[in-house]
C-alpha cells in the first residue's frame, strides 16, 4: 500500500486535485478526563492537534473552534430530558440522582464527570458546525476528531459515548443533500447511528467491525435495515487480527459498490482508531496506512466528506493516525520521523509517525472473507438505484460570516434556514419529525403538520436480537428515532406516520445488549 495521497485511481473523477480542508478543535477538550483508569482521553485530541501543528498542517486547512452545541441542537435526535440531566449532572450531585444515572445509563462506562456537558457541547458542536459548512459548500472536507461518539442513544448514554454527534450532523446535511453514507471503521459496530437511520432509505450506514463476544453485540451482516431502510443498512462482521490486505479487500469492493448504487450527496467516516493493531481495546491489527486507506479511497470519489474520530484507545497511536489521516485528506506527504513537539516522548523508542503492525494471527479466513464480501454485494446489488426523489426547489445557501482562523464562530451562526432556529418551545419529536428542509415553502408546511404519536413505532430489526419491552422503558421510548422522521418524504407534502399504518409483521422493538 502506497504512502502519500492522491495515489488512488480516482473510482470518479480526477483525485489529483487539492482538497479545501475545514478542521475543528477546541483547545479545551483535552482538559476533560472520564477519570483514572478510564481508557478514554480526550487528551488524545490534543496530542493529534499538537502533532499537525508540529507537521505543518494546520497552515493547510482553516482552524475553527466549535460553536457549542445548545439544548434545542441535541434535541434534534435526543430525548428532552436526556439532555437535561447531561447538563445538570456533576459529580457533586449525582449522588441524589441514582435512579435517573440507572436509567440514562450514566455512571460506569459513561462516567459523570467536571464538564461533561461542555464536553458534549463541544464534540456535538464540531461535528454539526463540520456538516454546515459542507452544506454551504465552503469546504470539501470538514474534520472534527474530537467527534465520531457513534454508540449513543436517543435517551441513553453507552459505550463512552453520551451525544451522538454523528446523527446530529448527518441530520444537519440531510438539510442539503438527499442522500447520505455513513462509514465506520471504528473496531466496534456503530449501533448508534445505524438504529437512528434504520427504517430511512435516505441514509446508508455502513459499518465494519469485530463481531462475536464484543461489544455492544450487534451488527450481524443478516442486519440490513428494516421498511424502506431495507438494505440500507451494511454490516461487515470481522474477527481477530484482520490485516490490511484482509480489510481492503472489503472495503473497496463495498465501499465502491455503494457509491456506485447509492450516489450519495455527502459522506460521513467514522475514523475510530481502535481498529488499529496494537489498540488497548481493540483486536485488529491494521497499520496506520492501512486504516487511512479507508480515507484515501472515499477522499478519491469527491463527494463532501466529513472525517470524524471514535474510538482509539492507544492515545499515542491515535495521534499518529488522525495526524496522518488529517495529512492525507489534505494531499500532503508527511515524513515519517516525527517533529519535535510538546508530548514527543510518547512516541519513543523510535519517535516515527507509523508504527509496524504486529504477527497477530488473522482469524479472518480468505473463504470467509469471500463469503461476507458476495453476501453483503448481493444485498447492495438489491437496491438497483438510488431512491429517485429529486430536489423540487432548495433553500438559497444562507451567508455565514466567515470566522476568520482559530475564531470562534458567531454563536447564532450555523445556519441561518437551520430549523434547529425555530420555536424551542416544541417537543423534540416534533423537531425531529420535520422533514429534512428542502425549501423555506415546505418546511413551514412541515412545521404546521400535525405530528402524530410515535410511540407505536417500535422497530428495530429483522433479524431480532435481544427484545427488551417497552415496559420496561416506559420512560424513554426505544423509536427508532430519527428513522421515525419522515426522511422519505423530503417533498414535505405530507408527513408519513408508519405508527398509523404498521404492518401486521413488525417485529417489537429490539435493544442492544450491554459490554
Ligand atoms: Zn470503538
């Protein structure tokens, strides 16, 4: 595998050009500890910050710090009340609040600590901050390494994730563009954001991960969306020690055939680095280049992209992958012997930017690979075209002041057609129900539908896993959230409600099982 960008036969279009690289990064989020023993740093985000300043490379790319996100943005996915015990829970407090901590899931994995709810803000911000400008068409490729928190839930914090930032900005872009991918090469299924978008042909996720006696459970490849959002999702289930080689001959044959079929309008990549060989929690053993292959490949189709972190465990390694995978989003060459800079003994004995891979055993068999890799084309190859809806009229692209370098954005800023704008006052689902905004004409007709209640509307998969009840959960109902939207329907004539119509098969509504 080639170092270095533009090396790829371009799968559309020349890949010889530069790309205008927008990269989001707040100074503080290293500051924020999950505490001791906690394998996750965000100082990791600090440390790739400091490598591209050493690198050269933020000279590259505009800097902006994240607006934070505000209440009426989270609730845009999440539950009301979710996010406002994330903002008033603290560590003094939560003491007094066990049984909101139980039922939001908050306390072991997902820890309550100093400035949880800023840290949200902040990830959230970059990632939805990252989607508007890519909306506004003002960059090719917007990067937030302090996003990508693909397992949180609609009412439920998991996996060390608390906000979903990933669902918040492919909302954001489902605003603009018809049809988005979501790819996530992070070691762990992005369960997230695949129950988000479960039911909508309008997103395709598609994840590749360790499957089997892993957390959180599922991503089985007999997983492939439910509905209209059949098909639409892609699962990739992988075993211990999976090489480059193995990984690739994957990725590109899927990844191609998506683009091929699905022609989305921008793409979103989880960039989790705890795929990487040598992960404190991950079991795969893909080299830096191999992992930012992933990013050459999708760079290469010139589609908006939208590059986010995950996972990554290794922190030293993590800095060495974002730094790499920033390098080859812009089209520049990095030297392996690493600049001096402020965490340099890190990196020692050998203070290289890539790192060799270990002799791990690949589980992955060359037959079973083969197997995985006919099945899930053979899935994709159903969907014969992309959903056909076209564009009626579009919102005129709003001017955003141009935040000068290392500024912050104004704070009502983003986007001035954002529905996230509008009356705060309404329920969250009512937010959410709206459909994506195509014009100013249909989003008022949207905003004047009644909504109906979603509650019915309990579907998750297929392929059923573990069933937990809404009994059990009457509090914070398991929608398959943002699919419950009426995403197929960007015409905004009318607003579909699957809850009034189910069909007599739909199976109930699915949780995930716990690490
Ligand atoms: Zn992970």
């Amino acid at each position: 595998m080639e170092a270095g960008g533009n090396s790829l036969p371009a799968a559309s279009g020349g890949d010889g050009t530069k790309r205008k690289v927008y990269y989001f990064y707040d100074p503080e989020v290293g500051n924020y500890y999950y505490g001791q023993g906690h394998p996750m740093k965000p100082h990791r985000i600090r440390m790739t910050h400091a490598l591209l300043a050493h690198y050269g490379l933020l000279q590259n790319m505009q800097v902006f710090k994240p607006c934070p996100a505000r209440d009426r943005d989270l609730c845009r996915f999440h539950a009301d009340d979710y996010v406002a015990f994330l903002r008033s829970i603290s560590p003094e407090t939560q003491q007094d609040q066990i049984r909101a901590l139980k039922r939001f899931n908050v306390g072991e994995d997902c820890p309550v600590f100093d400035g949880l709810f800023n840290f949200c803000q902040t990830y959230a911000g970059g990632s939805m901050g990252g989607a508007v400008k890519l909306n506004h068409g003002l960059c090719d490729i917007a990067i937030n390494w302090a996003g990508g928190l693909h397992h949180a839930k609609k009412c439920e914090a998991s996996g060390f994730c608390y906000v979903n930032d990933i669902v918040l900005a492919i909302l954001e872009l489902l605003k603009h563009y018809e049809r988005v991918l979501y790819v996530d090469i992070d070691i762990h299924h992005g369960d997230g954001v695949e129950e988000a978008f479960y039911t909508t042909d309008r997103v395709m996720t598609v994840s590749f991960h360790k499957f089997g006696d892993y957390f959180p459970g599922t991503g089985d490849v007999r997983d492939v969306g439910y509905g209209k959002g059949k098909y639409y999702s892609v699962n990739v289930p992988l075993d211990d020690g999976i090489d480059d080689d193995s990984y690739q001959s994957l990725f590109k044959p899927i990844i191609g055939k998506v683009m091929e079929v699905f022609r989305p309008g921008a793409v979103v990549l989880q960039c989790g680095a705890d795929s990487l060989s040598g992960d404190r929690l991950g079991c795969f053993n893909l080299s830096i280049k191999g992992h930012a292959e992933c990013v050459r490949y999708l760079r290469s189709f010139n589609v908006p992209l939208l590059m986010l972190g995950g996972g990554g465990y290794t922190i030293r390694n993590v800095a060495r992958c974002w730094c790499y995978e920033t390098a080859v989003a812009q089209g520049v060459e990095l030297e392996d012997k690493m600049p001096l800079h402020e965490y340099y003994e890190y990196f020692g004995p050998d203070y290289t930017l890539h790192v060799a891979p270990s002799n791990m055993e690949n589980k992955n068999t060359r037959l079973v690979l083969e197997e995985i890799r006919s099945k899930i084309l053979e899935n994709i190859s159903k969907l014969r075209h992309a959903p056909s809806m076209q564009f009626q009229e579009r919102v005129p692209d709003t001017e955003i002041p141009e935040a000068d370098e290392d500024q912050e954005d104004l704070d009502d800023r983003w986007d001035a057609d954002s529905d996230t704008e509008m009356d705060d006052t309404k329920h969250a689902d009512e937010q959410l129900l709206k459909p994506p905004v195509q014009s100013i004409k249909i989003k008022k007709e949207a905003a004047e539908t009644e909504i109906k209640d979603q509650e019915a509307q309990k579907v998750t998969t297929e392929h059923v896993k573990t069933v937990k009840t809404a009994a059990e959960d009457t509090s914070c109902p398991k929608i398959p959230d943002v699919a419950s939207m009426s995403l197929d329907e960007p015409s905004g004539v009318k607003l579909e409600q699957e809850s009034s119509n189910q069909p007599a098969d739909h199976p109930p509504a699915a949780a995930h099982s716990k690490p």
